[in-house]
C-alpha cells in the first residue's frame, strides 16, 4: 500500500516538475486570489449597474434593470469565485485565460 502511495506522489511531482509553468494558463495563487476576491465583492455589481441604469436615457427604468441585472451578475460573479477559488490546484485549459472571458463580466467586479 505505501508502494503505491510513494509511486503516486512520485508521478504526480514528476509531471510538475517536468510541465513547464508556460502550460498553464495562470499559475494557480492568482487564479485562487481572483477567486476569493470575487467571492467577496460580488455584491459591487448591483450598486455598479444602479449607477450604469441612472445614466441610460430613462433613468427610472434603467434604475430599475440595474437592480436586476446587478442581483443576476453578483450570484454569477460569486458563483465562479467559488468555483475558482475551489480548483485553483487544477489547471485550466492551453489558451483559456479566464472563466469571466466569455461571459458579461470583466476579471474583477470594479473593472
């Protein structure tokens, strides 16, 4: 049993050591930290998008569609922190530089 276990361990620090840091689209400390930052300012998007609203040519209804929006985009946001901040060991994907890429949502929520 500890055979395996140090065959393992021995593989999986081979592969690490023989991958180059250019394989992964992010090292993984920054893919953890957008995580949790975007985990815990997810909630900037609803007063971001009021403001967005107010400057639209009807404030009222834009006002009003910058609330629901900003409620849409904090759970999407918050969402993909957690997910981030949960793989952040795992690589992602040769040329995939964020999850937010294909999505409305910029890195960061004040951005």
């Amino acid at each position: 049993m500890s055979r395996r276990i140090a065959l393992a361990m021995a593989v999986v620090i081979g592969t690490g050591l023989w991958s180059s840091p250019a394989v992964w689209a992010q090292d993984p400390i920054h893919k953890m930290g957008r995580g949790v930052v975007n985990l815990l300012t997810s909630w900037i998007e609803i007063p971001k998008n009021m403001h967005l609203g107010l400057l639209e040519e009807q404030p009222l209804f834009g006002l009003g569609r910058g609330v629901i929006k900003g409620l849409g985009l904090t759970a999407l946001r918050a969402g993909v922190g957690v997910y981030e901040a949960i793989t952040f060991p795992i690589p992602a994907p040769r040329g995939y530089a964020s999850p937010y890429e294909h999505m409305e949502l910029a890195d960061y929520a004040w951005e």
